[in-house]
C-alpha cells in the first residue's frame, strides 16, 4: 500500500510531464502552421518555374525529352523522415510506403536510396534494406536549403554519369492540421502530360519572352531548379507531418495523463480519509481509555 506522501509525489511528478505536454503540443501546434506557409510560399517560384518550361518548350523540343528511357539505370529515391520520436507510426508508415513502392522499380547496383532523418533511416534497415546516405534535419527552415542543394547536386552528377534515371521522393502529405497521409513525387523522368498541359496553358502577356542561350542549357538549368523547389516543398511539407504526428500523440499523452490524475487524486483523497478516520479513531479510544481509568 502507498503511503499519502508517495501518492503526493506521483501526483506533483504527473502534474509536472502533464506541462511539458502541453509545452510540446503547443510547439507542435505553431510549427505546422510555420512549415504550411512556408508551403504556401513555394506557390510563386514553383509557377515561375513552371513558366520558363512554357517559354523553352514552346514550338520546339528539346534533347532531354527525345532521350530514349534506359532500363539499365537505376533509381534514386528519397525518404524523408524525422530525427526525433514522440511522433506515433510517422517514420514506420512512410518507410513502408516507400519500400512498398519501390518494389516495382528497377533497384540494381546503381539505385540509391535516402533518408533525410535518422529514425526513418532506423526504419527502413530494419526492414533489410540498404540506404546509401542519411541527412540530419535541420532545427529550423533556414538549414533546409543546404540539405536541399546537396540532394540536388548528387542526383545532378549521378544524372550525368548515366547511372540513374528515375527520381522519386517519398514523404507525407498534409491534409489537415490533424492529418496525413503517405506521398510520391516523380521527378524524372518527367511527367509528359505535364509538359504538354504546361505547352498548352496561355501566356499571361501578349507574347512570349525570347531568349539567347541555349535550349537545352536553359532547359537543364530550368530543371534544376524544378528538383530544388520541389525537394524544398515536399522537406517542408513532411516536416508539417512530423509535427502532426507530434500535436497527436501529445494529445493522447495528455488525455492519459489527465486520467491517471483523476486516479491518483481519488486514490489520495481515499487514504487521506482513511488517515483521518484512523487517528479520530485513535483519539476516541483513547478517550474511552482514560474514561475508564478514571472510573
């Protein structure tokens, strides 16, 4: 049995992780809101982006597109996870999800696979699967272009090597404050239905730019820069998720930390009781006993 002085110590240490839970919620709870716009911020650059293809593709072709497809190249692919816990099944989820995507391409020596956090990269090879590198998620938005600048210049030189020819990227989606789901970028080869929808969309002037370099130069150039806003949007996008997941388990964490107050103070409460009544009842017997000395 616990004496009141231990139970009164369970309750002040309850109390206190209860607050440290609360803390992170809230945290959780401002971070998504920062990674969404931070999202929301993409928009802009991934249109101009967008507009240069239609500006280069238009009336005109280029080299990269007419490549044939080489089935001896391998594919790179890209997992973003998360470097801390208290976040439920996040990092097992998209670990999955990929590995169970992956099963249909064509993952020979020359394929790569990359985590951007250690807990995904924990993940994965404990489902037998090897990972090539693994990057550290930076505490902050402004360490995520460096991170973004090294993936994109290792898929750059692989690319000219010849040794991949597929550019996935796993991470998950936000669908609301509270949800999310598994997600998949191709990044190459490129999409033909999206260059021809980006041909067909109307210029917002009177007439196109014209420029002097290259075509190809300015297509390659212009690709680039699509792989770096896009591994930007789906980092910023995943590390929403991330602190979903966390806004969630510290919800559940909270509400079973309540319960466990409701307990521990009714279990309180009752041997406080008891103590009371113990010692009236001891005040009382040893009323009677003097009482009956006396007579």
């Amino acid at each position: 049995m616990q004496t009141i002085k231990t139970i009164r110590r369970n309750i002040t240490s309850a109390e206190d992780l209860r607050d440290i839970v609360k803390t992170m919620r809230t945290l959780s709870a401002v971070n998504i809101h920062h990674f969404e716009k931070a999202v929301e911020s993409t928009g802009d650059y991934y249109r101009t982006v967008e507009m240069g293809f239609q500006v280069v593709l238009n009336g005109e072709t280029v080299a990269a597109l007419e490549q044939k497809e080489n089935t001896k190249c391998g594919c790179y692919a890209v997992v973003f996870g998360s470097d801390q816990g208290l976040c439920g099944g996040f990092n097992e989820q998209i670990a999955a999800y990929a590995l169970k995507e992956l099963e249909g391409e064509n993952m020979d020596e020359n394929s790569t696979i990359v985590c951007v956090g250690a807990r995904v990269l924990a993940s994965i090879e404990e489902r037998k699967q090897k990972v090539a590198n693994m990057f550290t998620l930076p505490g902050s938005l402004a360490g995520v272009t460096q991170i973004v600048q090294q993936i994109v210049i290792a898929i750059t030189d692989l690319q000219a090597t010849g040794k991949i020819n597929r550019v996935i990227l796993f991470h998950h989606k936000l669908l609301s404050q509270l949800s999310y789901q598994p997600h998949y970028v191709t990044l190459l080869p490129l999409d033909r239905a999206w260059i021809e929808s980006i041909r067909g969309k109307k210029w917002p002037g009177h007439s196109l730019p014209s420029f002097t370099m290259d075509r190809d130069a300015l297509f390659s150039a212009l690709f680039r820069q699509y792989m770096l806003i896009s591994i930007y949007r789906a980092f910023a996008e995943s590390m929403a998720c991330e602190n979903a997941a966390r806004l969630l388990s510290m919800q559940s964490a909270e509400k079973n930390i309540e319960e466990r107050l409701e307990q521990l103070n009714a279990i309180y409460r009752s041997e406080r009781q008891s103590s009371i009544t113990s010692e009236l009842l001891d005040i009382v017997s040893g009323f009677e006993a003097l009482r009956t000395d006396k007579k």
